[in-house]
C-alpha cells in the first residue's frame, strides 16, 4: 500500500510540475488588479502565480483547521472512553478485593469437652 501511495504521489507531483512548466510564460506575467472601495481605486499589478497559488494555499489551510477539529474531537471522546474504562475496571478490581475473605485461614476446631461441666 505504501508502495501505491508513493506512486500515486509521485505521478500527481509529475502532472503539477508539467502544468507549471507549459504555463511558466503565463504564470509569471504581471496582471494588474483594480480593488473598488467606493472611495479609493488602487490598482497594483500582482503575478499570475500569486492569484493561482494564495487561494490555493488558504483552501489548503482551512482544511486542515476543520480536519484538526474533528481530529481534536475524536482524540477526546477517545480518552474519555478509555478513562470510563479503567474506572470501571478499578472499581471491579475494588469489588472483588472487597468481598474476597481477608484471612483465608482454618478456624481452630472447637475445644473438647473435659467432663467437669455441670
């Protein structure tokens, strides 16, 4: 399986670096961007790459957040669960310590009478 991953990887890695490489002339071309506050119009000319990669790098990030949540989320129901666990297993181990005789030793056996009763 890993074996399968790493060739899987290594083929997406391939087609990125192709794709990169026929739009290199494209990528790096300075585009011009034009923000309309009402007030303000700045215009600054930013690289194609940037508006390709920015998105894709937060997309990436906000991902990971939500994924980290639910990771986060699950970790702590399991370690609760296992908590529960050992507190029931203490509290049988307490059980059985608890009703178990505390000295497993043979009565001495009841004295003969001797005759000079009554």
């Amino acid at each position: 399986m890993r074996l399968f991953k790493l060739i899987i990887t290594l083929v997406i890695l391939c087609l990125i670096g192709i794709f990169v490489y026929q739009n290199l002339a494209v990528l790096v071309k300075p585009e011009t961007l034009t923000f309309n506050l009402y007030f303000v119009k700045p215009t600054r000319p930013v690289k194609v790459y940037l508006l390709v990669l920015v998105p894709l790098v937060v997309g990436f990030l906000l991902g990971l957040m939500i994924m980290m949540k639910f990771h986060f989320q699950t970790r702590r129901k399991l370690k609760r669960e296992r908590m529960e666990k050992q507190q029931v297993q203490a509290a049988l181990t307490q059980k059985l310590v608890n009703s178990a005789p505390v000295n497993a030793t043979v009565p001495p056996p009841p004295e003969a009478p001797t005759g000079k009763e009554g």
